[in-house]
C-alpha cells in the first residue's frame, strides 16, 4: 500500500510557512505532544478559517502537516512581513510552552529552547521586539486573549485564501 501526500492546502503559502515553522519547533526535541498539536490546531484553525464551518475542517486538514518537520532555516527566510515574523514569535514561544515532556520536567526543554533561540535568531527582530512579544505570550490577559490579539493585528493578512 503506498502511502498518499496530502491534498493541497486550502491555506496560503504564507500560512503554510508560519503553520511549519511551530511544528518544527514543537518537533525540536524529537516528540510532537498532544497538547502542542492542540495549541497549534487550535491557534491556526482560529487564524486561517474563513468562517466557523471550515474552522472545523481546517482542524482535520493541518493535522496532517503537523507531522512534516521542516528545517527552520529553509523556512523562516520566506517571511517578509514584520506582521508575519512577530506572529510566528509569538505561535513558537507558546507552542514550546505548552507542555513538559516528563512530570517535573520544565515547561520548555533545553532542545526547544535552542529551536527557539535559533528560531529568534533567523527573525531578526531587536530584542526590545522579542521581549515583549514573549510578555504578552506569557500574559495574554492584559491585552485580551493571545488569539484575539493576533486576529486583531493580522486581520487581513491572514485571510488570505
């Protein structure tokens, strides 16, 4: 039985790249957890969905490029936009967030941390950029919900078909 690629994205490029780079750095030590599969379908689902019936779809449809684990180098120059570059930030640091590996184990191990730092690295935003996208990841309650702050700032950006 041969195994089947799956269909074509019903995303953009664009989106596609920013959906690829948190999987790979949900992948960076080597074990793609549930609950970052969840933050990531749910977060992305969100995003792209044009409306709530295909949120739904969407879900079902990532999951299978969830599995796909890119080298962030050959993905992170395909961003342009300093939109694009602060919401992958923001998706990566709270991806790597999302869950220990073992019980007792911090939050973000030290594979991941190296993604991200590679990850931070690629970007190319000044410091004064990451520090503060990495406070509003941490404290989303501030300003709203993380998801609502993206889909504020990158309301037409990401709606991209």
């Amino acid at each position: 039985m041969s195994v089947q690629p799956p269909p074509p994205p019903s995303i953009s490029p664009a989106q596609m790249t920013i959906l690829r780079i948190a999987a790979t750095l949900a992948w960076s030590d080597g074990n793609l957890a549930d609950e970052e599969v969840e933050v990531m379908l749910d977060q992305f689902s969100h995003l792209f969905a044009r409306n709530d019936a295909h949120q739904d779809a969407l879900r079902a449809e990532l999951r299978d490029y969830l599995m796909q684990n890119i080298p962030l180098d050959e993905l992170v120059p395909r961003l342009t936009e300093p939109t694009e570059k602060e919401l992958v930030l923001r998706l990566g640091y709270q991806v790597i967030n999302a869950s220990a590996r073992a019980p007792g184990e911090a939050l973000i191990n030290a594979e991941e941390a190296s993604a991200y730092q590679t990850l931070v690295a690629l970007l190319g935003l000044p410091a004064e950029t990451v520090q503060r996208l990495e406070q509003e990841t941490t404290h989303p309650e501030a300003n709203h919900t993380l998801v609502d702050q993206l889909i504020h700032t990158l309301q037409g950006f990401l709606k991209e078909p």
